[in-house]
C-alpha cells in the first residue's frame, strides 16, 4: 500500500458512521447478534451504521472487542 | 450522524431464564439482592482484569496498580449498573448489557491514567512523526514529502482551531482519544466527531488539489473497493 492509500483510508469517512454514543447504547445488542453469527455479517446487516462506526472509532473498537471477548469467555 | 439504524436487536425474545433470575434477586430487598449484587460485583472485576490483561501492551499498568484499577472499575460500574437497572430491556443478556458498562469504565480510568505518564504538552507538535502515523514508507520519499506538505497546508487552512487541536493532538500526538476527552472536557462522542469533520475536509481538500483521488472517480477505477470508495 502506498503513501497515498494510507492516507487515504485514514481520512476516509463513512455517512453512516453513527458516532460513539449510538454505537455504544446498542454495543451488548450487536455483540450478542455476534456471538450468534461469528462472522459479523448479520450483525453489520441490522447496524450498518454501528458496523461503520467501529471500523473508524480505535476506542470503541477496543470496547466492542473488549465486550465481545467477556461476554463469550466469561458469560454468566 | 445518522441515528442508529436496525430493529432493536433481540428485544423480542425477551431476557432469558438466567437474565430473569438476575432481575429478580436485584430488584428485590434483603439478602437475597445482596448477595445478587456481590455476584455480579465479582463478575464485573473478572471483566475488568480480563480487559486490563488484554490490553497491557497499551498501558503501563500491572501489579497492585492494575487491582486497584480494576477494583475502581467494577465498583464504579455497580453503581452505574444499579443506577440504570430500569433502562435494560432485555435485549441482550443481562450481563453483556452489564458488562459493557465496566468495560466503559476500563477506558475511562485508562484515560485517565494516561497523565500521569511524564509531561505530554498539548502544544508540543513534532511533525515528523506525521508520516510513521500512517504508516508512510521512506522509500516513497518524494510522494511522502508532497503529501505531508499538502497535509500540512490543509491542516492549517482548512480546519477550524478546535479541530486543529483535535487532530494533531489524536494523530501527531498519538493521545489516546479517551485520554484527550479528559484533558479537554467534553465527550469521546464529542472528539469522535470533531476528528470525523476534519478528516472529511482534509480529504475533500486533497482531492480538491489532485492529491487524491475523488470518491466518484475512485469508485469507477476500483468497483470492488466500496470501502475506499
């Protein structure tokens, strides 16, 4: 990739990227649609937006893996 | 921003057996609630140790510090948790919904903590660091120069004061975003979107001067690329 790819994708921005507070009101609801379909796919289905937003958001990113790995190894 | 988007998720399945069985012991009085909340107490610092333990390679937390941390962690989620017990519908199950307000927490305090590193000055720009931050190569030394100059240039003429200091702050900087909230008040929603707004004129002022492609163009020449598109 070259310098021009990384920058681009850096300032790439998706409109419907929902921002942080959204993604994270609805975070344990799309982890669970997760954990039922690993692939994310039927996640990204319901929330396109959230699915936007984590692939742009480094913190929230790190919350939703965060939460996706407690709920799957720690659960109940 | 859009808003969210989607049906609400599991809402019509309704919370499980062991949700309702949390629901019950918390909402009721006496021992038996009690012993629900230190249940779910001993979850939540579970929670926050395992968070902390995966993120170690970003923080420089470990030992006692990292205990206490994730002690602040779980109690100050409890009460979150308590707080807003009436706003959980059942959604998910109960503990991803409670879960996700320790792991919250995590980032906060991480955030915090990140000032109590040595002195990092808000207005302390080194802008060499701008092309390792994306990863630029030194072999493509002339493109590397051009771009970062125009970067620059759009940096400076194109974004308003707020969304300078957010930029360099976050990209030449490298402060953590969660950290930055707690330095300049406000929300991480808030930086998110002052961050997002000058990525969005930075490239539209790329494009502008044939730096990068435009998006339409883009898409023609790549079809298969709808992300870089």
């Amino acid at each position: 990739m070259t310098a021009k790819d990384e920058l681009d994708r850096f300032l790439h921005t998706d409109p419907r990227d929902v921002g942080c507070d959204q993604a994270l009101r609805i975070l344990h609801v799309y982890v669970e649609l997760v954990l039922d379909d690993e692939s994310g796919a039927e996640a990204a289905r319901r929330y396109p937006g959230v699915a936007a937003h984590l692939l742009s958001c480094g913190p929230c990113a790190e919350d939703y893996e965060g939460l996706l790995l407690a709920a799957r190894e720690i659960g109940m | 921003m859009p808003p969210i988007d989607g049906p609400a998720g599991r809402g019509s399945t309704g919370p499980g057996d062991e949700t309702g069985r949390w629901l019950t012991a918390r909402s009721g009085d006496g021992p038996a609630r009690e012993q629900a909340l230190a249940r779910l107490h001993e979850l939540l610092l579970r929670v926050a140790h395992a968070e902390l333990n995966r993120r170690a390679g970003r923080h420089p937390i470990t030992g006692p510090e990292l205990d206490d941390l994730a002690n602040q962690a779980a109690d100050d989620a409890l009460l979150v948790i308590t707080a807003k017990l009436g706003q959980f519908r059942g959604e998910s199950r109960f503990t991803t919904w409670a879960y996700k307000f320790v792991v919250l927490e995590v980032s906060s305090k991480l955030g915090r903590h990140f000032w109590r590193r040595p002195a990092v000055a808000l207005d302390a720009l080194d802008w060499d660091q701008l092309p390792d931050r994306f990863g630029m190569s030194p072999a493509d030394h002339a493109e590397r120069n051009d771009l970062v100059t125009a970067l620059r240039t759009a940096i400076a003429e194109e974004l308003t004061d707020r969304q300078r200091q957010v930029f360099t702050a976050l990209v030449i900087q490298g402060i953590p975003l969660d950290a930055l909230v707690v330095r300049l008040g406000g929300s991480r929603n808030a930086i998110y979107k002052t961050m997002f707004d000058a990525r969005r004129k930075l490239r539209a002022a790329l494009v502008a001067n044939g730096y990068l492609a435009c998006p339409a163009r883009q898409a023609k020449l790549d079809p298969h690329d709808a992300r870089r598109s």
